[in-house]
C-alpha cells in the first residue's frame, strides 16, 4: 500500500527500517510480523495496514537495498584499470555493510523464489552492464577478444561477490589489488593496452 498522507509515508518508512533491523538480526524464518511492530514501536494490526506479509515487506526491504546498491556500485573513473579497482573497492564495501541482509534474502529465497529473483535480476543487469564495458574494451583493442565478453564477466564478477562473502577480516588495500590484479591479468589489460 503507497499512503497518501505525510503521516502515512513515514509509518511505512518506519515499518519498512524496522523490519530490515528485524530480518537481520532474526533472519527471514525466525522473523514474525509482531516482532517488525515490536522494532516499530507499532502495534501488529499497523504493519498489516501497510503490507500483507513478510514476503511483501522483505520484498520492499530488498528493492531499496537494491536502489542503495546501484548507487553504490557507480564508478567515475575513466581509465578502465581504475575502473576496476573503484569498482572491486564499492562492491566490498557494499557487500561487507549489508552482508546480514544479504544472508536473510538468500535463506528466503529458498522458500520464496520470487525473493530470490529480485537480487538474481540485479546480479543480471550488473553482468550485463561489465559484459557492455568489457565488449567496449575488447572492440578498441585494450583487452583480449580471445574470452567471450558475457562469460568473462559473470564470472569476474562472481568471483568478487564471492570473496566477499566468504572474507570475514577486515578489507585492507591489499585485497583490492589482489582482485584488481587478477581481473586486470584475466582481461589482458596491461598486456593489450
């Protein structure tokens, strides 16, 4: 339900930070209605006032984690080498500040595709957006033609979102030149440009 008063909009922004905090901190099984009113400091029958389950508020929960997560995925850099690099840095640091949520979407997605499928077609664009640039690179001779450009960047990207999600200490410059260097060595850009 979109409200049409000021009031209304900012229950439903409550209700929708409220549940976020109890996703992450219950995870989506153990996650009922009553404790997102309880983490509103609503009564139960509101949070039914604005959504009709959980699966619709971890839904809104998501597309704005998704909208923060574009924004944070935006590179300015130009030089495709430092693209890269910008682009590995934002990624783990986006990953490592919304991990928890991140965890909760994958464990309901389990029960309720149709979860999983909002951070799937997310994941989808993002490839296809590195696949655009990759083939950009590749028609004026910085990187090598010899790897598919859709192929080379789901996996490089796969590579990234998983790292992040198995490294638990903290991220150090170090790590990012590791990434960055082996995307670089993948693609053949220092040896193409």
């Amino acid at each position: 339900m979109n409200p049409r008063t000021e009031r209304g909009r900012r229950t439903r922004t409550a209700l929708l930070s409220a549940a976020r905090e109890a996703f992450e901190e219950r995870g989506f099984d153990d996650c009922r209605m009553n404790d997102i009113a309880d983490a509103a400091g609503v009564s139960h029958g509101t949070v039914y006032t604005y959504f009709e389950s959980k699966e619709e508020i971890l839904g809104q929960v998501i597309d704005e984690l998704l909208v923060e997560l574009q924004d944070d995925l935006r590179t300015s850099a130009k030089d495709p080498m430092a693209r890269i690099e910008e682009a590995n840095r934002r990624y783990l640091q986006a990953y490592r500040d919304n991990h928890r949520l991140l965890q909760v979407i994958e464990q309901a997605a389990v029960t309720s595709p149709e979860i999983g499928e909002r951070l799937d077609a997310f994941r989808r664009r993002y490839h296809a957006r590195v696949s655009a640039a990759l083939r950009r690179l590749q028609e004026q001779g910085r990187v090598t033609t010899d790897l598919p450009a859709d192929v080379t960047a789901t996996a490089l990207c796969a590579m990234v979102e998983g790292f992040s999600r198995y490294w638990a200490r903290p991220l150090t410059d170090d790590i990012n030149r590791t990434l960055t260097s082996l995307w670089v060595n993948a693609l053949g850009l220092d040896s193409v440009a």
